[in-house]
C-alpha cells in the first residue's frame, strides 16, 4: 500500500491556509465577417452518427456482461442484479470500516502512533494511541516495536507492526511530522490546554529550565505541536501517552467548537480532514492502549507489556473500532463471499462475525438464489486459499471443496444453510 504524506495543503502558510484566487485575462478580438459554413461530407452527417450509436450499444453490453462476470452465482448461473436485501440472488460488494494510521514522527524519529475509525460517515469516530515505545504480548511473548519498526522501514513498516498487534489492516496511513502537526493545528488556535506538569529542558551548560509551566494554557499551534513530541528527562513513557491524550483530546473540542466544521479540518475528502470532521462533529472516542508501563533496566527501552486479560480487552476494543476490517499489511488471508440460504437476516450477521475471528476477509455479502438451503457449502477456488476454506468448513461444521476458478472476484463462497446453528 502507498504511503500517503498528510500535509493540511497547498498554500498553507503562517497565517493558516490561504485560498487561491483566479485571475480574470480579458482577450481583445477582431470582428470578423461571418462565412456560412460549407455543407458537410455525407460520411459525417449520416455514417458517424450510427457508428457513435453503435458504440455505445456495444459498450453497454460490454458493462452488462463484465457485471455479470464478476458477481456471477456460485453454480456457474449468470447473476441476476437484485437491490433488495432481503430478497434471494441479493449480493453486495462490502466496503470495509474508513480506518487511519496516522504515524508521528519529530525530526525522523517516531514519538507516536494513532489509529483512527470512523463509525460512519461524518458522524462519530474512534482514536486510540499506542506508544513508540515495544509493546509485549506476555502471553504469546510477542514483541511489537514501533519504533525499531520505523527505523528500519518507515510508515510500511509500523503499519504491518500494528496491524499485527490489533488484527487488521488500513484503508489509508500517513507520517505526521511536527511541522505538519503544526499546521493542521493553526486552525483551531488556540487550543486550550491544562499543563498537568512542568515541562523542562537540558540548556546548553547543562543546567534544567522549565519551558512550560504547569497550568491552564491557551496555546498556539507552535507549542501545541511540540508539546506532542516532548518528554522531559528520565521521563516515564506512560506519562508522555497521557499528555499526548489530553492533547488529542484538546484538539478535537477546539474543531468542534469551531463556526466552519470545513475551514477547521479542510475540506478534503480523503486523508487525515474526514477523520477529524467525524472526530470534531460527532461522538468521539478518545483512548491510549491499556497496559502496564515497564521501566527499562539494564540499559533495555521501558516498554507496555500486555496481561492475558489486556489481550483480551484490547480484541474487543479493536472489533467494536473496525467491525468490517481489511487484512493487514503482508497478510495473505482469503476473501470470502458470504450468502445467507435461509431467510433469517440474523444468522448472516453471526456468520459474519465468526468469519472476522477466523480472520477470513469479507469481500461480498447477499443471499443465496434461492432461500431454503438445506445444507452449509465451502467452495474455495484457488488452492492457496485451502487452509483458509477448510478452517472456515470446520467452524461452519462442513468440508471444503475446491471448484478453481480464477476469474472469481473472491477466494471462497459460504453459503449458510439451514443445517448451521450459531452457538
């Protein structure tokens, strides 16, 4: 996936952003006298037109028949267009939940990672932090660290470190540098803000200097912004998550405070400006990753170690956060088309949540040809996707059978019968 640089703009400047303005060019032109036009050719006035037609009628039926290709039936039957949901042969392309990573970085080091959801479209939105510091997995003692992560590979590489640690993958990811951090802030400055502790800094002689005291503040985006990356010395990692907490959180309320949603977020459509419109407009939910801070000894990085118990609360949070994930980065998970053979809406949606535990992408949704399917069928068409089908079998308590077809716009296609129970 691209790695997608997230300045607020072209014309962003001290003052903010700068609206570009068109210059009218008025063009001086000679009368001329009028010539009456020749007759056209024959060919132009008779033959082009039932070409142009002809065109059209073809490329037409090249749509229909590329349409039916691509969400034919699992029988090999052409696929009929249904828009009722409810009704038999209804089948949908699934778009997955809008997800962001948003890595943040300060003078080509990592200080910071955000993920962001949206829950719909302009109407509320999830934010967790994690830390640039590794976080353990005590359980399984896996070890994912962001920041050796960037060092060595950038934005594509904490994006499969993250993806890892929380199961799925992202729509978009973009570096958030100060400066850049800086400038989406000057919208909405100030920003106000309660200093919870003294911010010092080492002077050059090597003597300590508070350079922000503790305090309610109304900040300019100059300070806001550094105050993302700072840390004071011998600082505690955890302490450092918190005030980058309290500064998200401080942002998000001056966005929605503000008279234009557009002007405070930019009026872009994809990026970081319809995540922070969800954010700034609708329920926002704010949070860092739950776990305990260790400090480091003997030379080691502190770092967040996940309890089985954190594990767990950390799958729920991230299945509430993107209920229709991608795969993550560098995964090599199945898509599946999904089709309900009975006529209980619900037992589509309990099979749809099995599916993401499995870790099997949903591509397609919809229902069977006809309702009153007796039995569960697996039908896998690449024999890669084997161990995914016959996982997905075993959980449905059914066997998987390979039909390959490589023209099929998915891996494999569930259709639900009667004979599955949802436990």
């Amino acid at each position: 996936m691209t790695t997608v640089d997230v300045p607020p703009g072209e014309g962003l400047s001290g003052d903010g952003p700068e609206l570009r303005e068109l210059e009218e060019h008025t063009a001086v032109r000679r009368r001329r006298r009028r010539r009456p036009a020749p007759r056209a050719n024959p060919f132009w006035r008779f033959i082009f037109p039932l070409m142009v037609i002809a065109a059209g009628a073809a490329v037409l039926m090249l749509w229909r028949t590329g349409t039916k290709a691509v969400l034919d039936s699992t029988d090999g039957e052409e696929f009929t267009v249904v828009t009722d949901a409810t009704a038999p042969g209804f089948e949908a392309f699934v778009d997955p939940t809008p997800t962001m990573l948003l890595v943040h970085t300060d003078g080509g080091e990592l200080v910071g990672v955000t993920v962001l959801a949206q829950t719909a479209l302009e109407n509320g939105g999830t934010a967790v932090l994690l830390p640039a510091q590794p976080v353990l997995d005590i359980e399984h003692a896996d070890e994912f660290a962001m920041s050796e992560a960037y060092a060595a590979g950038g934005v594509e590489a904490v994006e499969e470190v993250v993806g890892e640690l929380l199961g799925f993958g992202f729509v978009e990811r973009a570096e958030l540098d100060t400066s850049q951090l800086r400038e989406w802030m000057r919208l909405v400055e100030p920003i106000p803000f309660n200093v919870l502790d003294d911010l010092v800094q080492i002077t050059p002689s090597g003597d300590t200097e508070v350079w922000l005291g503790r305090g309610r503040k109304d900040l300019d985006a100059e300070v806001a912004a550094e105050i993302y990356s700072f840390s004071n010395p011998g600082e505690s990692a955890a302490n450092r998550l918190e005030r980058q907490l309290d500064l998200w959180i401080a942002w998000i309320d001056a966005i929605d405070r503000a008279d234009d949603l557009a002007a405070a977020t930019l009026p872009f459509d994809d990026g970081l400006s319809p995540f922070l419109r969800a954010l700034g407009a609708g329920t926002a939910d704010v949070s860092i990753l739950t776990a305990d801070v260790v400090d480091g000894v003997d030379g080691r990085e502190a770092f967040f170690a996940l309890t089985p118990n954190q594990l767990e609360l950390l799958s729920e949070v991230a299945d509430a956060m993107v209920p229709v994930p991608v795969a993550p980065a560098g995964s090599t998970r199945s898509t599946v088309r999904l089709l309900n053979g009975t006529d209980d809406g619900a037992v589509r949606v309990e099979a749809m949540d099995l599916l993401i535990d499995l870790e099997i992408t949903i591509g397609v949704i919809g229902n069977a040809l006809e309702f009153g399917v007796e039995r569960t069928t697996v039908t896998y068409y690449r024999r890669e996707a084997q161990a995914d089908a016959e996982r997905a079998a075993a959980a449905f308590g059914t066997v998987a059978t390979l039909v390959e077809n490589v023209d099929q716009p998915v891996d494999l296609t569930i259709v639900i019968g009667a004979d599955w129970e949802p436990s």
